[in-house]
C-alpha cells in the first residue's frame, strides 16, 4: 500500500498539534502521575517553580541548562534560587526576579513578552507560551517574597 505525501502530512500535523496541545493543559501532570497542577496562592520554588523550568526544557542542555542568555538554570532548585533572585541580567540590565514584584521581574517580562526589543524573545525561546497555571504559579511565588522554599 503507498501513502502519499499529502495524505501524510496533514495526520502528522494534527497530530503534532494534538500532542502540543495537550501538554498545556491545566490538568495537565506536573510533578507526578497522580499531581494535578493547580494555581497556588504560596508556591513553593522547589517543588512548583523548578518543576516548570524542568518540564518546560528551561533546564535542558539546548537551552539554560547550557547558561545560553547569560543565564544557567537546572534541576537544583538551590542553586536556580540563587542564580535568579536579586541578581541582575547580564543582557538586559535587569533584575530576574525582584521580590514581592512579579511585574517589574525580568523573568516575568520574558514570559508575557514584555522584554523589550534588543533584549531577546519570549520564553520558552521556541516553545509553547508558559499556561495560566504556570505563569500565575511563578508570579505569585514572587509577590509572596520569592522564598527558598
């Protein structure tokens, strides 16, 4: 039996449009197979906020997990801590992640896209745009003073 390439392309696409969609849902497992990711009012950076830098390829070695952007970030949520808290960019000028100010942290600007021209793109560079839960999981940990938690 011969398939043709347009009959093959457009089942590809929907499946790869399927596959990326399902990923961003709110229900979608985040730390475990039974964990359903919700917003939370007090996130904790170790078990929430460096679980989406990991499940988002932030930690991987074509991206942060290489230091690209003058930034490094892996799966020690210890050491993401001290490499985004109240240290400055060394592109951009800014500071990451100002605590108790999700909007003015240049973290947050690179996830909405507020970044600026001449400083970069969105984030994840190449992937899908950060979800509610996500975004709001990595705002409120900030406006709640960004702990080492």
């Amino acid at each position: 039996m011969r398939i043709s390439h347009r009959t093959l392309f457009p089942v590809l696409i929907c499946l790869l449009l399927a596959g990326c969609s399902a990923s961003d849902s709110p229900t979608d497992p985040g730390g475990g197979p039974s964990d359903t990711r919700t917003i939370k009012a007090n996130p904790s950076f170790a078990n929430d906020i460096t679980e989406i830098f990991t499940r988002k390829g932030c930690t991987g070695s074509s991206c942060h997990g290489n230091g690209s952007g003058g930034l490094t970030l892996s799966t020690s949520a210890s050491a993401n801590h001290v490499r985004l808290v109240n240290v400055t960019s060394p592109n951009s000028g800014e500071v990451y992640v100002i605590p108790n100010d999700a909007q003015n942290s240049y973290l947050v600007k690179k996830l909405e896209n507020r970044q600026g021209s001449g400083n970069g793109s969105r984030m994840p560079l190449g992937g899908s745009a950060l979800d509610n839960v996500d975004l709001t999981n990595i705002k409120n940990w900030i406006n709640t003073g960004a702990p080492n938690n």
